[in-house]
C-alpha cells in the first residue's frame, strides 16, 4: 500500500512584546520597542492615552507619577510638558532622558514588518475615536495595527466606523465561553486577550475553529508559554520577547 504522507505543519505562537520589551527596558518607551524588535517580536503591544492638546501619547497609567520623574493626569497635560518627564531612569539610571513617545514615533521607529498593538487606555478625550482612526488610516497604519480595549463598547464604535480595522478584545473575566462571547458582538472580532490563566484548551480551539486569533497576556514564565503553546494559542504578549523566542527555539 502507498504510503500515506501526512505534512504536520507545526506553528508557533507568534511573539507579541508586552510594552516593548517592559522585563528589559523601560516600558513604552522607544528604548522598549527597540530591543523587542531586535530581539525578534512579530508584535509590540503598548498602551494609549490623549494629552489635552489631542496628541495621541504611548502610556499605560493614567498619569505620570509610577513611570516618570513628573507627576499628573497625561490628559489634564499638554504634550509638550509630557515630554519633558524623564521615562528612563525609574527604571535604571542607564535609559536616563528616555521620553514618553508619540504614537507616530513608534510606527515610524519600526520596521513595516512588525505589527503593533494598541491598547485603548483611556478613550474619554475630545473626539477620541476620530482622533485614532485619522491616525490610523494615515500611512497604511491600518494593516499592521490592532487595536484592543478592555472597553468593549468602545472597539465596537471604532470597527463600525471603519470596518478595516483589526480589533482584539481584552478581558480578565473567565468566561464561560471565549468565542460564544465573541459570536454575541456581531461584528468581525480579529482577536481574544484573555488574562493568560483564563483559557484552556476547549476554549482555545473553539476560538480558532471561528477563526479568531489568541493572545494572551501577560506570560513571563516557561511554564506559562508551555501551556500556552499546547492549548495553541495563536499568540503570547511577554515582558521578555527574547526569552520567549529563545524558549520557542528550543521547543
Ligand atoms: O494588552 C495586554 C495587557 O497589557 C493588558 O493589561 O494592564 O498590562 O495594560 P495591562
Ligand atoms: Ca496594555
């Protein structure tokens, strides 16, 4: 009898730098997005706000306190004074100057190749979700973007708005089901983000079979990606993009 060759095709999560490379370098920042593209992420995940001038500016908290060397609500501050705080140094004297970047600065600092997810933070500012889609649909910004939320409401606005934009809802909640939930939005959902320890395998190949992607976040450890790769999530957002890739390597 002939022989029957099966090809097993073997894919790997693709690596998603959680705030750049946050474990290595300060989080959101240029220094951040540079050492996870070098150390070879296919995505950078960071986190968005709006100044009160209406610029859009790459943060995860609210205001300045935790990161910087300032104090005070980045929407209750113009961007200029934003750019004044010093990123770097909280997190070691030797990334001392880093500044709080523009969005635009970090689509332009990396290569078209990488894709980058923006995590809606805060979307109350004036005119939020035309600023971000002007942004967006400058440039081709549109084809390497995903953008998520833990507002739901919010990616729904923004996906009815303009039907080409990728969206990827952020969760905490165990969810009975993970692409039930999805199916009950109507609209095309690219990607889940569930908390990594609230998926499991069931969820995860239900969610693939209804052509969703999976990105966790945020798994840190061997342990963590090795469940995760075997419940074949699609994705994993990682402090550590290296190590994370470096583990792929050997897997
Ligand atoms: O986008 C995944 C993850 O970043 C969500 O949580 O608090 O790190 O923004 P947080
Ligand atoms: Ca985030």
């Amino acid at each position: 009898p002939e022989e029957i060759k099966q090809e097993i095709v073997v894919s790997s999560p693709i690596v998603i730098g959680h705030r750049g490379a946050a474990g290595e370098a300060p989080e959101n920042t240029l220094a951040s997005f540079k050492l996870a593209a070098e150390q070879g992420s296919h995505m950078v995940e960071l986190d968005i706000h709006l100044s009160e001038d209406g610029r859009l500016i790459v943060c995860h908290d609210e205001t300045l306190d935790r990161t910087t060397d300032m104090s005070g609500a980045i929407c209750s501050l113009r961007s200029d004074v934003i750019r004044e705080a010093d990123a770097g140094s909280k997190f070691s004297p030797s990334f001392a100057g880093e500044r709080i970047p523009f969005l635009e600065e970090v689509y332009d600092l990396l290569p078209e190749q990488i894709e980058i997810n923006v995590e809606v933070k805060d979307s109350r500012g004036t005119q939020f979700d035309e600023v971000l889609l002007n942004f967006l649909r400058a440039d081709n910004r549109l084809d390497r973007t995903v953008v998520s939320s833990f507002d739901h409401k919010l990616l729904l606005r923004l996906k009815q708005a303009e039907p080409e934009l990728r969206i990827g809802l952020l969760y905490a909640a165990d969810l009975i089901h993970h692409a039930a939930y999805a199916a009950l939005l109507e609209t095309e959902v690219w990607s889940l983000h569930p908390h990594h320890e609230l998926i499991g395998a069931d969820d995860a190949e239900d969610a693939i079979a209804a052509g969703l992607h999976i990105y966790p976040y945020t798994a840190n450890h061997p342990a963590q990606w090795d469940r995760l790769i075997s419940i074949g999530v699609t994705g994993i957002i990682t402090d550590f993009p290296g190590r994370l890739k470096e583990h792929l390597r050997s897997v």
